[in-house]
C-alpha cells in the first residue's frame, strides 16, 4: 500500500525534486573544483529550458562584460559565475584577468592550480591570466613558482619587482609563450643576462615598456638586439648596464620613434653626443633621468633653439653629474617650460643663478630636488619658492648656507606635502615656529618632514609643528640631542638593520601612529608645564625678583638637587614640582614671551634705556641688531629663566616668535 502522501505527489513533483538535487550538487562539484581543485573534469550541469530563456542571457556580450565590469567584490563575481554556463565563461576571464598573489595560503593555492593538467580543468586558467603581479610576495617567489605560469599565451604585463630569489632562467621561460607581452618589471631581480634581453627581442615583439635596473651583466650586443626588434618601446629604463653607450642611445632613439620616458642611471659611458640626438629627435619624451655621469654637461642642448623645443618634457633628473652647471639649468627651462619633476641633487655648480631660472616655470613645478647644492643660498631659494607657489616636494638636505628665512617662505607653500631639511644647520626654532603657524589649518597638507641633525632646534618647536599638522605621518629627528630621551624614543621606530651602534643610537624617526604617540606625548608634557606657570603666577612668585639671593638659592636647586638650598617656604612646593618635572621643563625652553618684552623696551627714549641695567641694554643690542635671532638660545635653560626672573620678566604659558609689530599670539586659536 502507498502511503497518502505518496500517492498525492505527481511525476512532475518528483521530477521537480530530483532536479533540484541535481542542481544543488552540480553547484557544490563546481564550487570545490574551482576553490579546491580535486583534478577531475566536470561535466557541467545543462540549464533548464525556463533558465535559458532568462532575458539577460539574450544580451550581447560585450554588454554583459560591461555590467560585470561594475561588480568590484571578487565573492559576487564568484556567484555570478557559479549561477550558469555563459556566465561561467565570462566571469571566468574577470577572475583571473589579474590574480591577487598577496599572501603565503594564496600563493600555496596558485602553484598548485597551475601545476594541473587544462585538461583536468574546468578551464584553461593560464589563457585568461593577463596580468602577473607577485610584487606582495617578493619574499616567497623562486624559479619553481615562475616557472608554473609558462605557457600562458596573453600575458600583457610582468611584475617582479624585488622578487631576488629567481634567476634570468626563469624569467626567460615564461617569456618564451608570451608573445603579447607589454611590459616587464625586473626591478629588483638581480644576476639579469643576456637570456632574458634575448628572449625579450625573440618572443615579446610588441614589447612597450622594459624596467631591468642593475643589468651589469647584459652585453652591448643583447641590448642592441633587444631593440632591433622591439620597436614600439615606449618606456624603458637600463641603469647601471655597462653596455649602454653612444650607439646603444642613438640606435634606441632612431628606433624607438615613440619612446616617452628613458632612464640612464648609472650608464657612465653615456656623452653629450647621445643627448644631442636624444633631444633633437625625440618629440613626445615625458621623462628623462641620468646620474652619476661626469660627461653629462651644457652642450647636451647644442645646437637647439632658444625656444620651447622639448614642451611636452615633464621630469628630468641629473642626480650627481657633477658638470651640470648654470647655462645647462638656463637653457633646460628655456627648453622645457612646462617641467613639473625636477632632481639636480649633488650638482654641485649650480647657483641661486638657476634657481632664479627655475623659477620662471612658476605653477609648473611640483617637486624639486636640490640636496647637497651646497652654493645655493635664502636669496635664490626664497626666490623661487615665491614663484612656484604649487610646489608639493622640496628637498634641500644638507644646503648648509639657508637658514629661516627659507622656512618662513616654505610656510607660505599651500599645498606643501613633504619638506627635506636635513644637515641644514643653520635652522633654528623660529623657522620651525614659522612653519608651524604661519597658513596652518585643519585642511594642512603637509605630511613629511626630514630635520634630521638640525642641531638647534628643540622641543617646543616641534611640539607646535605635530599640533598644527595633523596629517603628519613621517618626522625624522635623528641626531638632534633634545630628542634623544627614553621618553621620546621609545615612539619612533625601530633603526634599519645595517646600522652601526653609533647610528642606532642617533636614530630618531617617527612614522604612522608613532607621529600620533609623541604629539599626546608632548602635548601632556606641554599641559603639565602649563600647570607650574600658573602655580607661579598664583603665588605671586614674581614679586621675589628684588631678592636676588634667594633666586639664585632656587635656581641653583633646581639644577642640582642634591645640595638644596634655604628655600622661603611658599617656593617650597614649587621647587618640588620643578624638580620631578626637570626633565618635562625642557619642553619649555623657549615658551617664555622675553623677545616681546625687549621689543618694547627697546622702543624707549635713549635716555631711558641708558638707566637700564648692563644685562638688558646688551640684549636690546642683539635683538635690534638681528631680529630673527634668539637672544637667549646658547644659555642653559636654568640660566635664561634666572635672568629673566632677575630682570622682572613675569612666566607666561606660551611663546610664539612675533613676525610684525603689536601682532598678539593668541593660544587658545592655536589650541584649537
């Protein structure tokens, strides 16, 4: 006897059923080969006559792709793929267009896909797989993982940038199927020979662009042949290959008619001659880099006009030819009017000449390279930076003759991103204050800043500059003796590895949250300094200034605390507090508002200033005398607080450097 509910449920009913679980178990097949790859075929489930006649199926495809194109989350392309056939085959292709290869389980997973049979595949992987990135696993790719991805056909692009563990071997395997290759990333692959030049030129025909720095090991001959045969080179950049020359230049340039960006680094055997004809014949070149050439000098541009000839140049760089000069800088800005990248580092000749020429590309410039230009001066730099109001990326590392007044112009930059002062030991904390208030705001866009071995500058200034640029992400102090306190130290990061004992030491770097941890560091010490002045003020701690004995006793307690002098009992909790905090004092050094107070005095009758005492007419002298300068900064902190409290001069919470007359420093705005 059938039971009532089987004997209710139709053909159709249980037909419906079976399909479902078919349905359902074709999706779980296809779902564990794709994802887990057991090595057997599949034969893919046929839709039903109600899914095939699905109107977005009727689409063309180019439309389809389109739509696809929006879906971003590779899990949606995954469903979308597993929905059905057609779908499969064009998500398929989206998938692997650009396999992410970022971490050790993926990179465990891809080499044991590609090792597969295709024929014991859904799919052929390697036809869809165009773009080869393994740059976020550089510490984990040798040649047996390289050599998994030979034999796919429509490889575009090859990125093996510090992928150090494979060998010219592998690389020239993979390009052998590769005959679509674009472009090819070797930055960073060391031992380069002449296998990989020669399979390029023999299998990579529509080669446009080839980055192979440190080819010391390719011949002459491979790099000729290379370019024998790639003729649509686009961009391509051979540093430090020996084999590169005059005639290896002028046969890429006659060649390469659309060549747009070159890099030279490196390539000493290079002349002017080649420059010459680079420059005469080369329309559309965008970037061109040479460095640590002595050939390299104002007679690359012979025989071009005095006329914008090279407009569409945009980045040049001659870092370290010694022999480029004024009349080079001259002549490039008459050339290239529109340059936005400009690296003269370690061009040692050039003067504030050229930057009064670099200065005529005005809005141009964005990013400007002027390390170790030890004859450039505040003259030609202010000068350029009043007219190159968009530059992003100054650079003036070890220009030892600039000193604050190229701050106070550096702070007028609006859209300034990274500031490059190391070794410029003229720089002081006014500059620093400067950069600090002058045009800052909530919207600040600076982000960098290298003072490392500025030697005169100390806390509280730096302390200012964390509070008004609060998209900080990168301070580097090294060498700067304020800073080198457990306390400070223990914020910023860790020294490279190469490093001596003395140079880890020295080292003081901030970066990402350690900028945030030392700005809350400093902050709190600034608020507890802030405490003690108003305890001071409170307890009327001025009016002692006529007792000079007594200062001197607290003073000198103060400074060394093991021999305490007699102390008026009202001071004695002062004395106290000043004592834990001795190292949190530092921070202050320079919040005391004394150069306001010498200004005013100095406005004084002459009569009057001759009956003030010794000590006050000799610093109205230096304040008049140099303005910008400190008056009290080669003094010990203990020191210039003595003095100060001895003439008179009541504590206050803050000090800002005062820029013109009768302007107020406003704390609380700066607070905020």
């Amino acid at each position: 006897m059938q039971s009532n509910s089987e004997r209710d449920s139709s053909p159709s009913d249980s037909n419906s059923t079976i399909e479902l679980q078919r349905s359902e178990n074709e999706y779980d097949h296809l779902t564990n080969t794709i994802m887990e790859d057991l090595g057997q075929k599949l034969n893919h489930y046929k839709e039903s006559q109600d899914t095939s006649s699905s109107h977005i199926l009727h689409l063309p495809t180019e439309v389809l792709l389109l739509i696809l194109s929006f879906v971003t989350s590779k899990t949606d392309l995954l469903s979308f793929m597993l929905t059905c056939r057609k779908f499969g085959d064009l998500v398929s292709g989206l998938l692997w267009f650009r396999p992410g290869i970022s971490n050790a389980y993926v990179y465990k997973e891809m080499i044991r896909i590609m090792r597969i049979p295709p024929e014991k595949t859904f799919w052929d992987y390697k036809k869809f797989i165009r773009r080869l990135n393994l740059s976020l696993v550089s510490n984990l790719v040798e040649d047996e993982f390289l050599y998994a991805f030979s034999g796919c056909p429509n490889l575009e692009r090859i990125t093996l940038v510090n992928c150090s563990k494979v060998t010219a071997d592998s690389v020239a395997t993979i390009l052998k199927d590769a005959s679509n290759l674009q472009s090819i990333d070797l930055t960073g692959v060391v031992n380069i020979t002449d296998g990989v030049y020669y399979s390029l030129a023999r299998h990579c025909k529509k080669l446009q662009g080839l980055y192979a720095p440190g080819s010391m090991a390719v011949s002459k001959n491979a790099v000729y042949t290379l370019i024998s045969n790639c003729p649509m080179l686009k961009r391509i950049k051979l540093s430090e290959c020996v084999g590169v020359d005059d005639e290896i230049v002028v046969k890429l340039v006659r060649e390469c008619k659309n060549l747009v960006e070159l890099d030279l680094h490196g390539c000493i055997r290079v002349t002017d001659y080649a420059l010459v004809v680079l420059f005469e014949e080369l329309e559309y070149l965008r970037e061109f880099k040479i460095s640590m050439n002595d050939h390299i000098t104002e007679r690359c541009f012979l025989g071009l006009p005095n006329e914008p000839y090279l407009d569409k140049l945009r980045i040049i760089d001659f870092t370290s030819c010694s022999n480029v000069n004024d009349k080079l800088v001259i002549k490039l800005v008459q050339l290239a009017p529109k340059l936005r990248h400009i690296v003269l580092s370690k061009c040692t000749k050039i003067t504030d000449s050229s930057l009064r020429a670099l200065a005529t590309l005005g809005k141009c410039l964005h990013y400007l390279h002027l390390g170790h230009c030890i004859n450039i001066t505040d003259f030609g730099v202010c000068h350029l930076l009043r007219n190159c109001h968009r530059l992003q990326y100054v650079d003036l590392a070890c220009c030892q003759e600039l000193t604050n007044d190229t701050l106070f112009e550096l702070s007028q930059l609006p859209r300034l991103r990274r500031i490059g002062l190391v070794k410029c030991h003229n720089i002081t904390d006014h500059g620093i204050l400067y950069l600090a208030n002058n045009r800052r705001s909530p919207d600040d866009t600076l982000e960098r800043v290298h003072l490392s071995y500025c030697t005169q500058i100390s806390i509280f200034p730096i302390y200012k500059l964390l509070m008004a640029c609060r998209r900080l992400t990168h301070l580097s102090l090294t060498g700067i003796r304020d800073f080198l306190r457990s306390d400070i130290t223990r914020f910023c990061r860790d020294p490279p590895n190469d490093f001596t004992q003395s140079q880890r030491d020295m080292f003081c770097v901030f970066s990402g949250d350690g900028v945030r941890k030392l700005r809350d560091h400093l902050s709190s010490l600034y608020h507890q300094q802030q405490q003690i002045n108003r305890y001071v003020n409170s307890q009327n701690i001025g009016n002692l200034r006529d007792d000079g004995e007594t200062l001197n006793e607290i003073f000198q307690y103060i400074a060394n605390p093991a021999t305490p002098g007699q102390l008026p009992p009202r001071v004695q909790e002062l004395v106290e507090a000043r004592r834990r905090n001795r190292n949190q004092e530092r921070i202050m050094t320079n919040t005391v508002n004394f150069p306001e107070q010498i200004r005013r005095l100095s406005l004084l009758p002459p009569e009057q200033q001759q009956a003030l005492p010794q000590p006050i007419r000799q610093l109205i002298a230096q304040a008049t005398a140099s303005p910008l300068s400190f008056p009290l900064q080669d003094q010990e902190p203990q020191q210039q607080q003595q003095q100060e409290r001895g003439l008179g001069i009541p504590p206050v919470d803050n000090f800002s450097p005062v820029v013109d007359e009768g302007q107020e420093y406003d704390e609380d705005q700066e607070m905020e």
